[in-house]
C-alpha cells in the first residue's frame, strides 16, 4: 500500500490542507485563515506580517502530514501570490519549511484543478460551469463533468480584492456597494462570453464565501461540510443574504450561525462576486460542493502516481 499524498492550497485568505489514502478517500482536511493576501491589492507586496501567519499555519500542516506518513504532496499558490512582488522570498521559505517545492500556479491551471476536484462527485447531466470564488481572484470553467473543462478562464475580483479595493466604510455606502459591483458585472460579462456555455449548463460553486453562505442559509450553529455538500443557493437568498449583510456592522455580521469568525470583514466582497457570478450566467441556482481545487491538486498527485512519479516528495 502507497503511503498517504497531501495536497495544499496556499490562497489569499485561508491555507488548506488535505490528506488522502491512495485511493482517494480523505484522512484530513483542514481549512485556516491566513489573509496572506492582506494589503497586496494596494502594496504589490506580502507583508511581513501576512508571511508570518502563512507560515506559522504551513508549520502546523507539516506536522500533521508528517504524523499522516505522507510522502508525496503537491502545494499551490495562487493570487496573492502571482500578484506580489515579493513571492519568491514566501515561497522559498514555505519551501524550506515544508521540504518540497510550493508551486506558483496561473489562473488557468487554479480554474482548471478547481473543476477536476468539483465536478469528480457529479455524473452525467450536460455540461457544469465551475465558480471558485477566492480572495484575489475568480476562476470559471465550463466542460463536463469527470473529464477536462473546455474551456476555462481567471478574473481579478475576490472577496479579499473588492473589500479593499473598496467597501472602506462599516457598514459600506451605496456608492461603496455599486462601485463592486459595476466592476464584477463588467468583468463577468467578458468572462463568460469567453466560457461561452451551455444555456442548460448547471453552476457549482466552491470555496470559503461559497460554503458560508450555504451555511447561514442552513443555519448551522456548528459546520457540518456533509450538510453544505450539494446544498442549493439560489440567486434569491444570496441577494437576501447581500442586503442582510450589506446594512449590518462587523460585530452584527459576527452573529450569524455559519460565519466563522475570520470571514466576517470579506463576506461583503465575497456575496457581490457571488450574486455576480449567477446574474452573469444568467443561472438561478448554485450547487455547493466542498470539493475544490484540493481534490483536483490531490487527483493530480494520484495519477501521477498511476503514471509511475509522483509530483513531489514530502
């Protein structure tokens, strides 16, 4: 038996770590917010700071692969790093410290793992678009599921991006609020002429604004990811949840059941790129999947494996 893989996805809001046998069934998944990409949208630049927590987050994921067994992982950087300046400091240190490589991936490849690892649970029914909604940026991609999306494409708006760029008020303006959401509109309408995708496609949304709003619609006092998986979002309770959101300060927003604590400053920008992402597409509903770009990077070590080298040694 092969010994367990890792797979780590380095974004511009939260570190994610997950471990699989080699059969892909799941030993580990953890999820921990770093704001890596604090400040870059302004700077150009990582913080000290941000790199610190980044790293101190990467330490304790080392240490669980290790207790794991773990000898293969494949980690990812994505837009906070590609936009900084100064990412090669970051990812030598991370590199140092986990012992392997930290790749510096595009916005394609992000769009393109996202979709591998999102679609693998869904079967048959035309084609899927894939939204992986992050903290710097927003992957699509259209194709069927279980196989290579046809076509895939990578925005700059994300929850992190757009609360800097600017919701500056708390609770935000209107000018605030209409400003986000011309640029998201805008920059949508290009992105999906380009997906060009099936009237009859089905949208699956993934990651952390996705999965939160799916859980204060459920109202979970306590995550539970089994409830959130395939859960619906319809573009009904995301502008419901928007206005909600949109007229409440942090301390109001912080007492919503499925907000964890370290998303409350970006949800804002998180729900606007959301309700865009539906309006684009002109789709009424979104289906929730946990399964993201770390099911598509762990996938990817797996087959590599099948092929005979696996993508890095840990």
């Amino acid at each position: 038996m092969s010994a367990p893989i890792g797979a780590l996805d380095l974004g511009t809001n939260s570190f994610r770590l997950l471990v699989v046998d080699d059969h892909g069934g799941e030993l580990c998944r953890r999820a921990t917010i770093t704001r890596l990409g604090e400040g870059v949208d302004r700077t150009g630049r990582l913080s000290e700071e941000a790199i610190a927590r980044g790293l101190a987050v990467l330490s304790s994921y080392a240490s669980c692969m290790a207790e794991l067994g773990v000898r293969s992982a494949r980690a990812a950087a994505t837009s906070a790093a590609r936009d900084a300046s100064n990412r090669e400091e970051f990812l030598g240190r991370a590199q140092e410290l986990l012992g392997f490589p930290v790749e510096l991936i595009g916005g394609k490849e992000e769009a393109r793992l996202s979709f591998l690892g999102a679609t693998s649970w869904l079967r048959g029914g035309g084609e899927v678009v894939v939204a992986d909604v992050g903290g710097g940026s927003t992957e699509l991609a259209v194709g069927e599921p279980g196989g290579r999306p046809r076509a895939v494409v990578s925005v700059p708006v994300g929850c992190v991006r757009l609360t800097e760029r600017y919701l500056a008020h708390d609770p935000p303006l209107a000018s605030e609020f209409e400003a986000a959401e011309r640029e998201v509109a805008v920059t949508l309408a290009e992105a999906v002429a380009q997906l060009q995708p099936s009237p009859e496609a089905r949208l699956v949304g993934v990651a952390g604004t996705v999965t939160s709003l799916a859980a204060m619609e459920l109202g979970l006092v306590s995550y539970d990811p089994d409830l959130v998986h395939a859960s619906r979002l319809s573009v009904e309770a995301i502008r419901r949840w928007r206005e909600v959101l949109f007229g409440e300060d942090a301390e109001s927003r912080a007492k919503h059941p499925g907000l964890e604590p370290g998303r409350v400053s970006t949800i804002l920008g998180g729900v606007v790129v959301v309700e865009g992402v539906l309006k684009a597409l002109r789709i009424a509903t979104m289906i929730v999947s946990e399964k993201d770009i770390l099911d598509g990077l762990a996938m990817s070590v797996l087959e590599a494996q099948r092929e005979g080298g696996a993508n890095t040694n840990a």
